[in-house]
C-alpha cells in the first residue's frame, strides 16, 4: 500500500497470490516495528473493534469432563453440551499472573494471543457469537418476530470468521497469514471437542456456503469469513475410539505453548506422544495434508525423519535430525529457538501447487484451514503427554522442502510446531473458572 495502511485492512483480496511469496516463502510483510511491539504502520493505536452489541445470553457453568451424553444423542439444546463446546473450543482458560506477559490464554493457541478468530453460531433464525472473555453467548441477528424463537440449541452451523485487524495492529501485512493459520486450528478445536461430546460436525471449505452463511452477519470489511462446521444430527452411538481422549478436557486446560523463549529439556518423552499423534491426525477434519516428523527424543523410536499421511506413521531416514532442524528453524538468518533440546519437531506439509491451480487466490485460506486444524491436534496430542508444543513460524520454507524431501514446486509447509519438555519458569498460570 502506498499510504502505509496495511493490505490486509485495505478491503482488497484477503489473500492475494503474494502472500505466498511475502509471508510463507520469506517474512518479508512482517513489519520491523513487530521487535518493539509497536503498533504496525498504518494501524493506529487503538485496540480495533470489540464485540457486537445485541442482548446476552449467559452459558451453563462449563462441565469439569467432557464426555457424550450417557443414554440420549448429545444436542447443542443441551446447555451443558453448548457450554462445553464453545469453552473447551475457543474458550479463557488459563490466567498468567506473570507481570507484563500476555494474561489470558484461551483453548487455541494465537500468535501473541492476539486471537482474531471469532466463533459464531448461526441457526436459521438467528447468529450467536461466542463472547470468550465473559462466557456467554451475543444474539447478532434475529427478526422481531422470530427473536423469541431464536435458540442457540437449534443452530446447523458453527461458523469461523477473523479480525485481522486485531493481529495487523502488531504484524500489519503478516496478518493474513497468521489468521488464516488460527482460523484453521479454531475449526479443528470445535471439530475435537464436538466429537469428545459424541456431536457430529461436518467441516466445510466451500466459499460460496460460507459467504450464504455470513452475509448480513459481518461489519462490512472488518471481518473475514474463514470456514465453518455443519452440526449434524446426532449418532445413538458414536461407536469405541481411541481419540478424543477420554481426558480432553483436564488436557485442554493444561496446554499451552511453552516460555518466550522456547528451551525444552533434553529428556524422553513417552511412547504414547507419537501413538497419540498418529490417532489425533487420522481423526482429523481434512485428510489432504501430510505431517513430517523429525524425531529426536521418543521412548521406542530412534532418531530420525518420520512421516504420517493416510493414517500411517513411517520412518524415512534414521540418524540425529539436529542439522536439519537448525537449517529449517530459521528466522532471518539465526535459530528461532532451541531445538537441540526438543522431544520432536512436526511441519505440516500441503499441496500447493495443486490447490491453486484449482482454486486460485482461496486456496490460501482452504489449505491454511486444512493444516492449521492438524496442527491443534499436535498441540493437544502433546498436551496429553504433559509437553508443551510451540508452533513458530521462524522457519525457511525453501530448506523445509528441500530436506524434508517435498515435491519440488508443489508441497509447502504451513505449520512448524516444536514439541518437548517444558522447563520450570516464571510464568504462573491459574485456571479460569466459570
Ligand atoms: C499461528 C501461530 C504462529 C506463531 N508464531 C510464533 C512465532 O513465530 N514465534 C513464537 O515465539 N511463538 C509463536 N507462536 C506462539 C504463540 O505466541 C503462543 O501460542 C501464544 O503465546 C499463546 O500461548 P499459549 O498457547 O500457551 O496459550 C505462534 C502461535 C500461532 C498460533
């Protein structure tokens, strides 16, 4: 932009095919005001937009376990089944007491806990957006008439929406990548914490449904439509599974991306942190993604390049991947953090070339939707295990392809995410109770 307001907030296509190049390939649309944590050039100060205004409906208090409704299909009528979903998908979590760092954590993790993504419920009636902070529901359209039927209990759709503005204020034209990559763990939140409650959603992409779905919904230009979950009728029986874990929730309310500076402790993580992986990525929302492992430190699998795609984890090299992380994890020219410490680093691979020759400038947001709902999953299968996981976007796309031995020119990495044992630090972190 010439008069210094970011791409992202000037109303154009969100995703243009440059953002490739600018913000995967290099990170060349991160501003350098992003060290000091000053506002981008051309955001302002201002913190943008809040909420919209309409009446409140409060949540049942969340339930402590997350678990299908013994003896009846489970329905978002059920307010402890709506509670639930909205909390554990999207919810605050987690309060750090730690002066002048970042106090609320929320389900998901977001770059600098900016969290653009909103969660709207939309019924044929009405559209229900999901207020985190206060835990309670905002009824944002209903006719007159049907505003006394209006029931979040009868909504089809779970539908993801971004603010970039809220994450351009600090990474101005990274923004969109960012969102797209948050708006993609979102869904795969909601699309895990349906399943533990034995609802069946069915994750969506097409454009010209989330349009339908968000028209009248979004103030003009602010808000992006991202991708949306339909609510299915329920199953009488969801059947046996290994995944959802029947501890989601204590699991949840325990993840979270480790220090500031990510510097794990050299130990084995369990066996269970790589069966756990697998199971988390064959029960995810999109199948077209394959997710590359290079392992340092699991019990009963020696060190080396694995990969899982179609359901199945295989080793492809053996040997310490020390020099292969450090070329990869790099953020203009240093290591972005401690990877010689880490249980094992996971990148998220897609098929790029492909997707945009079907789907042109979208298929950023569709192929960011596909990986950023894998790489939640990472985050929680390793949460599970009691590590933390760090996705850090200080990576050299170009070196990932290379040694991760990607199709040339046509599969990119979207997620790199560090996962090991975090060691005690300063950060003091209290749950948040509703
Ligand atoms: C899409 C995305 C990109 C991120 N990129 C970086 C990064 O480049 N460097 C970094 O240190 N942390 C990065 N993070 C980690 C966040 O800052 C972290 O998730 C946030 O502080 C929230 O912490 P929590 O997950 O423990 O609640 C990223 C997170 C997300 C979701």
């Amino acid at each position: 932009m010439t008069d210094g307001t970011p791409r992202s907030l000037a109303g154009e296509n969100p995703f243009p095919l440059a953002l490739w190049a600018e913000a995967v390939y290099s990170r060349r649309a991160i501003p350098a005001t992003l060290a000091t944590g000053s506002p981008a050039p051309g955001t302002g100060s201002a913190e943008p937009g809040l909420l919209p205004h309409g009446p409140r409906l409060p949540l049942a208090p969340p339930p402590l376990h997350l678990a299908p409704t013994p003896g009846s299909p489970a329905t978002l009528a059920d307010p402890a089944v709506l509670s639930a979903l909205l909390h554990y998908s999207y919810g605050l979590l987690q309060h750090d007491l730690t002066p002048g760092g970042w106090p609320l954590h929320r389900a998901v993790a977001s770059a600098r806990c900016r969290y653009p993504s909103e969660l709207t419920l939309v019924s044929p009636t009405a559209a229900f957006r999901f207020d985190p902070l206060h835990h309670q529901l905002i009824m944002q359209t209903a006719s007159v008439t049907s505003r006394q039927a209006a029931d979040p209990g009868v909504s089809r759709f779970a539908v993801i929406t971004s603010r970039f503005a809220r994450t351009a204020r600090l990474y101005g034209d990274y923004a969109p990548r960012l969102c797209a990559q948050e708006a993609g763990m979102l869904l795969g939140a909601v699309h895990l914490v349906a399943a533990a409650l034995g609802l069946r959603t069915r994750p969506g992409q097409d454009q010209e449904t989330l349009h339908g779905l968000c028209a009248n919904l979004l103030p003009a230009g602010a808000e992006h439509p991202m991708g949306y979950l339909e609510i299915l009728r329920p199953v009488k029986h969801p059947g046996d599974r290994s995944w959802p874990p029947p501890d989601l929730a204590s699991v949840l309310r325990a993840r979270h991306s480790g220090a500031a500076l990510f510097d794990p402790e050299p130990v084995l993580s369990p066996k269970a942190l790589l069966t756990d992986l697998g199971a988390a990525l064959a029960a995810a929302p999109f199948t077209d993604f394959s997710c590359h492992l290079l392992v340092q430190r699991v019990t009963g699998f020696s060190p080396g390049h694995y990969v899982h795609s179609d359901g199945h984890l295989r080793q492809v090299s053996d040997g310490d991947p020390q020099t292969s992380l450090e070329q990869i994890g790099q953020t203009e020219g240093r290591v972005s953090m401690n990877f010689r410490s880490t249980a094992c680093t996971a990148y998220i691979a897609v098929r790029r070339g492909a997707a945009v020759a079907r789907y042109g400038a979208d298929a950023f947001r569709r192929l960011h939707l596909t990986a950023g709902a894998a790489a939640h999953l990472l985050c929680v299968a390793a949460a599970r295990q009691g590590l933390a996981a760090r996705v850090h976007n200080g990576y050299d796309a170009a070196a990932a392809e290379r040694l991760l031995g990607l199709a040339p020119g046509e599969e990119t990495v979207l997620f790199q995410v560090a996962i090991g044992t975090a060691r005690p630090g300063a950060a003091f972190r209290v749950p948040v109770v509703f």
